[in-house]
C-alpha cells in the first residue's frame, strides 16, 4: 500500500479524472469493478464526483455532455505541478497547446489541460489541500500511465525539456519501442511506446487490480467489455472497456523478488 499525503515533485501522475455523459451508471459500473465509493463535490466548473477507496480519495468523475463523449475516450492523467502557470508556459514552449488554462478548483488545487506535440492530453495539477491520489499501487488503485504514440520522437523530445525526464530502453521488451520516463532523481513515473498502427496518441491508465481474470469477469457482468489476460514480465494484464467506450488497463503485478 502507498499512502500519499503531500504533493509529489514535479512531473509524477498524480490524480485521474474521467468525463461520463451518464454520471450514476459510470459510478455503478466503477463500484462494481473497484468497490470504489463516492463524494459529491461542487466546483466552478461544475459538479463533480471523488472517488474513494476505503474513505480515501483515488480518482474522480465528472460530468459531459453526451456530444462531448463521442469517440475515444480515455482516463485523463494529471501530473503534478508547484506552479501550474510556469508548467503550462513550459509547454507551449516546447510545442505543446493549452485546452483548459489554469483554473482553480474549489480550493483544492489549480488544474490546467494541455496536449503535447502529437495530439496526447493530460493534465497538470497544482495541490492546495488535495494533493492528489490518496492511495496508489495497491489493487483497485492507480498504478501505472504509459503515451502511445504512432510518431513517439516528438513526444520524447517534448516531456524531456518539460519536465526534465531522462529516456532509456527496457531491457525486459528487447522488439518493442519503449522508453522510460524518469524524474531528474531517477524515478519512474511511466513510458512512451512507439506504436506505428495506433489511431492516436494518447495516454494510458493501468490500474492494479488483485485478480485480473476476477476483474474482467465483472467488468462484463457491470456492462462493460474486456480483452483477453496476458501474462508479462511484470504481471498478468487485460484491456478493459467500460460502458461508455473508456478504455484501460488492469494487471495483477507479480511478486517482488
């Protein structure tokens, strides 16, 4: 289990948010998948949802328009700013374009939305009194982001000079185009694969999950569809979409050695 009770240094994932045209059946699908209970919350933006896992906050819905839910969508990863204004001017420096400038959000934080050079979006997170993810890297939490990109060079150049990330190669994906992201202190905080077939670039949200052949079972049953299990090097992961076309992933991490 992973506590988190203070802002994490800059550039770590460090809260999700998900937009859902039908709010009450994204919170069913989402209780039924995780256990995850919920806090209503107001915020000039509008209302929205805190998701929570044993009274601690781990992710958060918010209310769209059925129009604004049309395509792809996708768990959007926030990652953590001391001063959301410099990081998004850092962004746009480096080729990026602001969607959502900063914006406060009921006192917990400051948030801005950008998208990078090849059409990805995230998020960036400025925490006040919320910090982000209370929890993390345990089942039915957040444990992993990755960008998929089909032109990933771009992408590499971008979160190195925004965040100061350093890039090397997985030894344990010898044929997959992948590098790390790594904080300047050598933390891991994700990856880019290269992916020439891909749609769109985009980022990917893994949660850890305890049981990953329990998981898809209910994630069926609550509506929702999922890919075949797959063991990796790292634990035995599936693609899960729910009922509203949001795709992302869940693994049953294998022991630490």
């Amino acid at each position: 289990m992973s506590v988190v009770s203070g802002n994490q240094p800059y550039g770590t994932p460090t809260w999700l948010d998900l937009g859902v045209a039908e709010p009450r059946r994204a919170r069913d699908f989402y209780r039924a998948l995780f256990g995850w209970e919920y806090e209503e919350r107001t915020a000039a933006t509008g209302p929205y949802t805190m998701c929570l896992l044993r009274g601690r906050r781990v992710a958060a819905l918010r209310p769209v328009a059925a129009t604004d839910a049309a395509g792809e969508s996708w768990w959007t990863v926030y990652l953590a700013a001391d001063d959301c204004a410099a990081a998004v001017r850092r962004v746009t420096g480096a080729g990026g374009t602001v969607l959502q400038p900063p914006t406060d959000v009921a006192g917990l934080g400051r948030a801005a939305v950008v998208e990078d050079p090849v059409g990805a979006r995230f998020g960036l997170w400025q925490g006040r009194t919320h910090p982000g993810c209370a929890l993390v890297n345990e089942p039915d939490t957040l444990v992993r982001n990755d960008l998929s990109a089909p032109s990933p060079e771009p992408a590499r150049r971008f979160y190195a000079a925004v965040f100061g990330f350093t890039l090397d190669g997985n030894k344990d994906l010898p044929d997959a185009d992948f590098t790390f992201l790594r904080r300047p202190d050598g933390h891991e905080i994700g990856g880019i694969f290269g992916d020439p077939g891909g749609a769109a670039a985009r980022w990917r949200t893994v949660f850890e999950v305890a049981d990953t052949d329990a998981l898809r079972a209910r994630a069926v049953a609550a509506g929702g569809t999922a890919g075949a299990s797959q063991d990796t090097p790292y634990g035995r992961m599936a693609e899960v979409t729910d009922p509203f076309g949001t795709a992302f992933g869940v693994i049953t991490r294998r022991p630490a050695r």
